[in-house]
C-alpha cells in the first residue's frame, strides 16, 4: 500500500494540502475536485517532488517521506505528469531511455515513427502519448496519473482507459482527471474528493458514485 498520512503542504507561503490522508491499493482511484483544489500536488508529494510541510509518505508501512524520487522510481512509484511535460531538448527515443521502448511503443505506435523527433517539435497529442508511454512502460507498483486524457482524441482516449484497466489488475493506479470521470468512476474502487486542499470525501465507489454526479457530471 501507498499512503499519505495528514499530509500538510505549502507553496510560497500558501496553504494547498491540509491535513491530506490517503491510500492508493491495488485497482483504480479517482481523485477529482474542482480546480486548485490539491490534486496534482498530492500525486507530487506521493512522487518525492513536494516535500510535504508535515505528514508522511509511507509504502507497505515503510516511511519513505525524505526518499527523492529518484529512490521512489526504484520502488515502483511512478508519476505522469499534467500538461504534457517532456524533455523538449530530447528525441522522443531519448525520452523513453529509462523506460522499456518496446511497450512503450506497443501501446502508442504513433510514436515509433517520432522516434528523432526533439520534444519541442512535437504535438500537444504526441507529447501526451509520450508522458504516457513512459509511464505505462515503467513496471509501477503504483502509477499515479495526472490528467491523463488531456490533449487526447476519442481514439486515444478508449486506448489509455483500456490500459489503465489492464495496469490496475496487478497495480496502483491513482487518476486526477477531469476528463472521462464517469467512465474512471465505473471502474474504480475508491473514490477521493479534495476540494480547497482538504479531502472533503473518501469512500467506495458506490459511496462516492452521488457525490460525484452532483459535483462534477
């Protein structure tokens, strides 16, 4: 189990995570909440980016809250980042070195073809398939994806919701998203709703299901 115990965190002396507890098992987590409201920066505490003010990160009860990410790499926690964020100054082939190249091009072929292309010649789409691909590619134990979605076409779209389907038989997957939420809600196991850095739910499916559909569907 990944966990986040009263997780506090400040950014230039403002207040985004306020006593945060959290728990990623195997399956799907759904985290939603309306814009500012902590989401990414949670995935980025769980990653090693943010240090939290005060809490801990814990795996299978391991403290690993002063680990960089680097270390947390090592231990399967792997982040998908928000607004496409890759090496501009690299290929896509030099993206994906410490990854596995072969699924990562089994999932996204488009890509395989982009292989030399630098990072900053590339499409808002193609970056998307190419943060993905790293991710999906990366062997997690618990995969945290940060709007996933974004800058996807319909296509695109059915083939990450398959994977993350597929990911999550053997792993973690925590899904910030506010794209595709009901389809993430159909197959999640447990629902998270943060609103103004505070965890304003947290439950079951089934239990989140109306909370969701009147906030955000």
């Amino acid at each position: 189990m990944l966990e986040a115990t009263k997780i506090r965190f400040e950014k230039d002396s403002r207040k985004i995570l306020d006593s945060v507890d959290f728990k990623l098992e195997k399956g799907v987590t759904l985290v939603v909440g309306p814009n500012a409201s902590g989401k990414s920066s949670l995935l980025k505490v769980l990653a090693g980016i943010y240090k939290p003010t005060s809490g801990k990160v814990l795996i299978d009860g391991e403290d690993i809250t002063n680990l960089p990410p680097s270390s947390r790499l090592r231990l399967g926690i792997v982040l998908a980042p928000e607004r496409m964020k890759v090496a501009l100054s690299l290929s896509v082939e030099e993206n994906l070195r410490f990854a596995d190249p072969d699924k990562a091009y089994e999932v996204f072929p488009e890509l395989k073809k982009l292989e030399k292309r630098k990072g900053k010649d590339l499409s808002g789409g193609e970056k998307q398939m190419l943060v993905l691909a790293r991710a999906f590619s990366a062997n997690a134990r618990y995969l945290l994806l940060d709007e996933p979605f974004q800058g996807l076409h319909f296509d695109l779209r059915r083939r990450v919701f398959e994977k993350i389907k597929e990911i999550s038989k053997v792993s973690g997957v925590a899904v910030v998203t506010h794209d595709e939420i009901e389809e993430i809600l159909g197959i999640s196991n447990a629902v998270y709703v943060l609103v103004g850095g505070r965890v304003e739910f947290s439950g079951s499916k089934e239990e989140g299901e109306e909370i969701i559909r009147k906030m955000f569907l």
